[in-house]
C-alpha cells in the first residue's frame, strides 16, 4: 500500500493516542475510520495493522479495535516519540529520552573510540569541525546544522560496537530534530557544546574511550539542564 494513502490516517490516530484524546479503552472501527477520513476500508484497515504493530491498539472479534494502554507501546519507536514530542506530554517525553541519551551515548562514545574504522573517526573530525564554523557563523538553527548534528551521533552509536546502542541511531535523531521543532534549542549553540563535540570527535580519533566518553557526558549533561531549564521558566510562567 502506497505510504501516501495510510499516513495521514495513522499520524492522525497516533497523536490522538499519544495524547490522550483516545485513551486507553476506547474503541475503533474500520467503519468510522473510514467514514472520518473518507478512505477506504482497506486504508484503514493498514493504518490499524500499523498502529497494532506499535502496540498501540489490538483487535480481536467482537471487541473492535481497542486501544490499549501506555505500557504496551513501542515507546522507541521514531514514529510514537515524534507523535509523543508534538503533544500534551513533550516536556515527560523529551525527559525520559534525554536520560536514556546519557546513559548510553558516552558509552557509546567509548565504543567507537575502541574500535571505529580510521574513515569513521576521519568523518567525525570533519563533521565536528563543520558544526563549528556553522555555529559561529550564526547558522546554528539551520537545517544543514541539524544533519551534520544528527549525523555526528549516528556515527558514534553505529560504530559503537554495541547493537543495541546503534538500533537507538533514529531515537536519538527523532530527538535532536524534536528539540529545534520545538523552539528548544538555542538560537545560537552553546560554546561549550561546539567544543565537547570537538573533543568527542578528537578522542575518537585519537582511540581515547575515556576521554570520549567524558565529552560526550558533558554534552548530554548540558542537553539536560537546558531542559531542566526550560521546565523552571514554563512554571514561572504558569
């Protein structure tokens, strides 16, 4: 089925459960799906198959589609993190995934000090060197900025050696990008972070996992309080 004929249905579907406007209990139907959205039943019926796949709903005889509660959500999935950040619980969202970066991405750091190959960690070099003649060019919050970022962690968790860190690659991507959709981020990046990523990159290079993984703490520490932050102005605010 051509993505273009289910996405918008599944989109729409997914942000009303994410953010609460379909709770958990409620009930479907390939019916009312269609009727809302004017597709056909076989549209509707993949935009629930891919939302079942999500964890998000389940359909049995003579129950309908149900949707089913937080805890059986694919929670890493890209698609329920994106749907997740664009409502009500962004602030919980953006949280939780900023803890599970500082868990992981140092040490993933240290991975890919240990055993990147020597193009990998020549890569890094020059991506790192790049984020910083945008950032202090005033072309910080720009979108070539955005994937040179992106593509500096997904080459770190990759080559990590751990697979269950470089299955994480999107998650962390979905994040960034969440970050500066969200007016979350800096208009101009922090000095600080433009060095630790010069410092991730050059340890890599240099085959240092300590000092690798003690820069890469350093930017998702900073990550974090700039979150820390903004969830102190929003309630000054309130």
């Amino acid at each position: 089925m051509p993505p273009v004929l289910h996405s918008p249905v599944l989109d729409t579907l997914g942000r009303r459960i994410t953010g609460g406007d379909l709770p958990a209990g409620t009930v479907l139907t390939l019916e009312g799906i269609g009727s809302e959205f004017d597709v056909s039943r076989t549209v509707a019926r993949e935009a629930m198959r891919l939302l079942e796949g999500l964890g998000m709903v389940r359909s049995g005889p003579r129950v309908g589609i149900v949707v089913l509660p937080h805890d059986a959500w694919n929670v890493l999935d890209p698609r329920v993190i994106a749907w997740r950040l664009d409502g009500p619980g962004r602030a919980a969202q953006l949280r939780s995934l900023t803890e599970l970066r500082q868990a992981v991405e140092p040490l993933a750091a240290a991975g890919a000090a240990r055993g990147a190959s020597a193009a990998v960690r020549d890569e890094l070099v020059v991506t790192a060197a790049r984020l910083r003649e945008l950032g202090e060019s005033g072309q910080g919050d720009g979108a070539r900025f955005l994937e040179l970022d992106i593509r500096m962690h997904e080459l770190l968790l990759r080559n990590s050696g751990n697979e269950l860190f470089s299955a994480l690659a999107d998650v962390v991507a979905v994040v960034i990008s969440g970050r500066i959709h969200l007016g979350l981020m800096p208009a101009y990046p922090v000095p600080e972070a433009l060095d630790a990523h010069e410092e991730v990159a050059r340890a890599v290079a240099a085959g240092d996992d300590l000092a690798a993984e003690e820069a890469m703490a350093r930017i998702v520490r900073e990550v974090r309080g700039a979150l820390t932050a903004d969830a102190r102005r929003a309630v000054d605010r309130a």
